[in-house]
C-alpha cells in the first residue's frame, strides 16, 4: 500500500496547482505524508483511498495562516487532512558531543526533547 501511496503523492506533486502559500510547503508536506504512509499501512491506505489531493491538502493545512506556520503544525494539519483524530510526534536529539556517533545497536547519549511539549 505504501508504494501506491507514493505514486499518488508524486504524481499530484507534479501536477500541483496552488497558490503561493500552499507552493511554499508542498514538498515538505509530500515527502512527510510519503514518510508517514511508510511508518502506518493504514494511513498509507487512507491516502490512496481520498479522493482528496495534495493540492486540497495543502490549502487545507494554510488555511487561516498569517505570515507563518510551525513545521510541526504543517505536518499535524495535513495527516489529520487524510486521517481524522491522527497526529504527529516530533522528537530531538542533541549531541553533545558530534564526534562520538553511538554504535548502530546503542542507545545515543545527549538530551532527548519531544518537541510536541513547546506547543501545549
């Protein structure tokens, strides 16, 4: 389901017709809802299944904003476009030290913050 997720993403992506707002994130907002249908088979199948599009979506996710708009808050508009009542968790990491790259099966060192935290 992913893969034809994708293929309808890329191609509403080509075809896109937006103003300039809706332009301005229309790549970001297609390559996270790509990322999004790889992590959930179900919200995969939500965007093949909508007869929605990238260009509804992303006016959607505009809607109402002034000069700017967070990343997390572009991301969350548009899954909740496709996907009713789903939302997105963001999560930094800070290394403390970016010489020491932590072995593939350890757990990093640093400061860990949920960036979702900021905007309650």
């Amino acid at each position: 389901m992913f893969e034809k997720a994708v293929e309808k993403i890329n191609e509403e992506l080509k075809s896109f017709k937006g103003g300039n707002k809706e332009s301005a994130v229309k790549a970001a907002v297609a390559a996270a809802l790509k990322d999004f249908a790889k992590q959930d088979d179900e919200f995969a199948q939500a965007i093949v299944q909508a007869d929605k599009t990238l260009a509804d979506c992303c006016v959607e996710v505009m809607k109402g904003v002034g000069s700017s708009i967070s990343d997390i808050e572009v991301y969350r508009r548009a899954v909740q476009f496709y996907f009713k009542g789903a939302d997105v968790a963001f999560h930094m990491t800070i290394s403390l030290c970016p010489d020491d790259q932590p072995a593939e099966n350890s757990k990093p060192s640093g400061i860990k913050l949920n960036l979702a935290d900021f905007f309650k």
